[in-house]
C-alpha cells in the first residue's frame, strides 16, 4: 500500500478532490497539515501539494509556502527519490522552493510569472491541450501516455508563466528534456499563440520537473479531469465524444477523464512490486 | 520629468504582514524587523518632447475627486506632480526601500487606455508600474544594515535567502537614503539588466 501526503496548506482550495484522484488509481491518500510535526513526513512514500492560494498568494504566489519547514522536510524526502508532485499552486510553490528545475538544487532559477499572452492577461480558466515530451520525468508521470497523444486537462491560474532570466537554466531545461508536458495545439502541433499558448510560459511549458525526474511542477489542474463527469459536452476531440455518449450514463460518466493519467502513472511506479520492496523511507513506518 | 502616484493601504496590508512574520524567520540573531510597509508606483511619462504639466492638472482631478486610482475607503496615496517630486525620493523616517519591476516593459496600456477612456487627457505617453516595499530594520550595530536585509529578504536565491522579490520575473533597486528621481525614472524605463548583472 503506497501512502500519499496531500499537503494543505491554509489557503489551498483542492486537496480533497486531488486525494479522491489518488484514492481512485489506488493509492493512500491522507491530508496532512503542514504544521505536523516533523516526525510525519517521513512517513509517506510521495507528496502532492494541491492547487488553490496557499497564504492568499501574499508577496507572490507560493513565496510564502516555500519557506515552511514543511516544504523543507518534504524537499529532503526528494532527495531520497520520492515523488514530489506540485499542482498549480503546489507547481507555484515547488519553483519558489528551487525545486524545479533543481539544476543546482536549492537555488531558485524560475518564476511563475503572470500569465501574458498577447493581448489576453490575467487570471485564466479555461481547457488546454497537453502533449509530453519524454524526458526523466516520464516515468514517474507520464508513464502510460502514447507518442503523439494530445490530453485535454483545465488550467485556472494567474501566475502560471514559467520563466527563467538565466539563459543557462533555460538551455538546460531544453537539453535535458525538463519540460515534460507542454501546451500544445488540440493536433498536437507547437502552440504558436493564444488560446492553446495560454500564458506565455517559456517553452510553452505545462509541467517542469527536476533533473532526476522525481518532482513536477505541473500547472494544470489533472484532479479536475479524473472523472469524465469532469469533461465539458462541449470539448471537441475524443473525450469530448465519450463525455456527449455518455449523458444519463452514470456508470461511463464515473470512468476515467483524461487527468487520470498522471495520477495513474504516479500509482504504476509506487505500486509496481520493485517499488513495494526498494522504497525509500519504508522502514520508518514498520 | 514625469508626475508620480504612490498608493498604500491604509487598512491593515496583510502581504506587508505576512512578509514581516516571514522575513524574521530568515534573519540571523541579533537583526531585527520592526516593521514593512508596501506601496505601488505609477509613473506618468509624458509623450516624447512633451511635458508633463499638459496633463497633470487632469490627472491631478482624476487622483483626487475619482475613484480610478485610490479607493478613498481603504487605499491612501501621495499624488506628487513633475515640479513637486522634487530632485530626490526620501523613504519614510528611518525605513529604507526596495524597488521592484517586472523584468518586462513595465508600461500598463491597458491601464492607460483605460485612464484616456474616462478622462481624456492630451500629452500622456505612457503609464509605468513599480512596486516599494518600506523595511525598518536594525542591524547588531544598531544601523539599518540594508545590505544584509536586502540580500536575505530581497532578491530571492534559495529558500533561506530572499524573498520580497523573485528575479528572474522581476529586478529591484535599493532606495537608501535621498534617491534621484531620474535614477528611478530609468530603472523603471530602460530594460532591465541581465539577471547577473542585476544590482
């Protein structure tokens, strides 16, 4: 059994749904405040910091949270190759921690700018489009995503630009394949501009993660498409099609949304029998 | 010479809070922080070759008499037009400042176009945004010590230094004592410099 920490942070608005998404792949999930004491941590075999406002975004968003010993302890678990997975806000978080991309861990070498597309600024939600690069990420998080598969997911955020001034870390992102998930066209093509561009983020990137692959800051939202209740009538791709056969069927409209795979791929690897008997940090809970 | 307006809440700021209950958690013993305080800047550039005494007078009316830039109920402001700024910017008694932009063009049209639509005023070039956060602070000496507050609650590096201001969305400047309105004034036009060569 894989348990699953579930960060709540005060002012994060998702943590239930995200542990219904990992409770429905398989896994534990359990809400841990992050004033527990330090001893809990180390309990749990990965971590999801969820979307919403920890702090109500004071200073910046997740600038606040990322000095939090928790963020400190759950960062020190990383190191030991557990999963970190960092949704929107928890994304915000992760990269004001300098945990992604981690190329000289701990230095900060990112930002989640506002969102600045051409002409459209400003907090946004709305559906996007996904594509996955393979990189050390893939594993971990896009484990079972076929080449070329275009997954819709929502976005809901303000600040959601990754962005780096540093044009090393940026050539570095792009050499070593750190941009797991990226906006694309619904084709599958480059997202040249606005809608499927949607903030502007550097290499058009969705979800970064660090150099061992471990850790993903991930800004849309997969806890809100695990369900294909979730998908809007309106999408105009293949889950769009199920979603619309599916009206008054309650049993399909209780299977998978597009989102699920994330959450899938994470509980492949902490459920695989060679995780079971390797995972870091199972001793201190037998 | 451009006219500038500072606004601050004159409620309870609670990001100014949050960044004085963190910032003292990143300090080392024996500094202290009695206090931070934030205000937004708006700079009014006339058009090129023009001055700003064609609009100010308008965009004085605009600041006092409507609500477009101060909600009077929680917000106050300090309107200062281009011969009242004066030479220097003066922080508040014994504070000492960061200045941060955005590390793109820090003209706001929308805000401008916005501004025009509801008081027309000829001359106005452009509208530029900044932010200042106010820091009384006191080293072990018993001086601010602004350079050690700076490096530990200014720019952000890692997660023990920095804070008020990620670098590679944004670039600040230090306001230590009387600073030039036209030092400022270019930090705030001219592009920002190479994350490295940020000072």
């Amino acid at each position: 059994m894989a348990r699953v920490a579930v960060v709540q942070i005060p002012g994060v608005n998702c943590e239930y749904e995200t542990a219904r998404a990992l409770e429905v792949v398989g896994l534990t999930a359990r809400i841990v405040r992050w004033n527990e004491p330090a001893s809990v941590w180390s309990e749990f075999d990965a971590y999801v910091i969820p979307g919403g406002f920890a702090f109500q975004d004071r200073i910046r968003a997740g600038a606040v949270a990322a000095k939090l010993p928790a963020v400190d302890r759950i960062a020190a678990e990383a190191e030991r190759g557990k999963p970190v997975l960092g949704i929107c806000n928890g994304a915000q978080v992760l990269v004001e921690a300098g945990l992604v991309p981690g190329l000289h861990p701990g230095r900060v070498e990112m930002a989640l700018a506002p969102n600045r597309a051409p002409r459209r600024e400003g907090y946004l939600c709305r559906w996007s489009w996904l594509g996955v690069t393979p990189g050390p990420g893939s594993s971990w998080y896009a484990r079972n995503v076929r080449p070329g598969q275009v997954i819709p997911m929502p976005i809901a955020h303000g600040e959601g630009r990754f962005l780096t001034a540093d044009p090393e870390v940026q050539e570095r992102i792009e050499i070593e394949n750190l941009v797991l998930y990226r906006f694309v066209a619904p084709s599958g093509g480059r997202a040249v501009r606005y809608p499927f561009d949607p903030n502007g983020a550097t290499l058009q990137a969705a979800g970064i993660t660090n150099r061992a692959g471990n850790i993903l800051a991930f800004m849309p939202h997969p806890e809100r498409a695990t369900w294909l209740r979730q998908v809007p009538l309106e999408l105009k791709n293949a889950w769009g099609e199920s979603r619309r056969a599916a009206v008054g069927n309650w049993e399909a409209l209780e299977g998978p949304g597009p989102g699920r795979i994330l959450f899938q791929s994470l509980a492949s690897n902490l459920l695989s029998p060679s995780a079971e008997g390797a995972r870091p940090g199972r001793e201190a809970r037998s | 010479m451009s006219a500038v307006l500072l606004v601050g809440l004159k409620i309870t700021d609670l990001s100014a809070w949050t960044a004085l209950e963190t910032g003292r958690r990143l300090l080392e013993p024996g500094h202290t922080l009695s206090r931070i305080a934030r205000e937004q800047l708006l700079l009014f550039e006339p058009e090129p070759g023009g001055k700003a005494e064609t609009f100010e007078r308008t965009l004085g009316e605009a600041v006092r008499q409507s609500n477009f830039f101060v909600n009077p109920n929680k917000e106050r402001y300090r309107f200062l037009t281009s011969s009242e700024r004066g030479e220097s910017w003066s922080p508040p008694d014994s504070a000492w400042g960061i200045l941060s932009r955005v590390r793109e063009d820090t003209r706001d049209d929308g805000l401008k176009a916005r501004l025009l639509r509801e008081h027309p005023m000829p001359g106005l070039g452009a509208i530029r945004r900044a932010k200042v956060w106010w820091l009384w602070s006191r080293g072990p000496d018993g001086t601010p010590a602004a350079p050690y507050f700076r490096e530990t609650l200014g720019e952000l590096r890692d997660q023990r230094h920095g804070l008020l201001v990620n670098p590679h969305a944004e670039t600040a400047m230090l306001l230590h004592g009387a600073t030039p309105w036209s030092r400022v004034d270019r930090f705030l036009i001219q592009p920002a410099p190479a994350l490295r060569a940020a000072a």
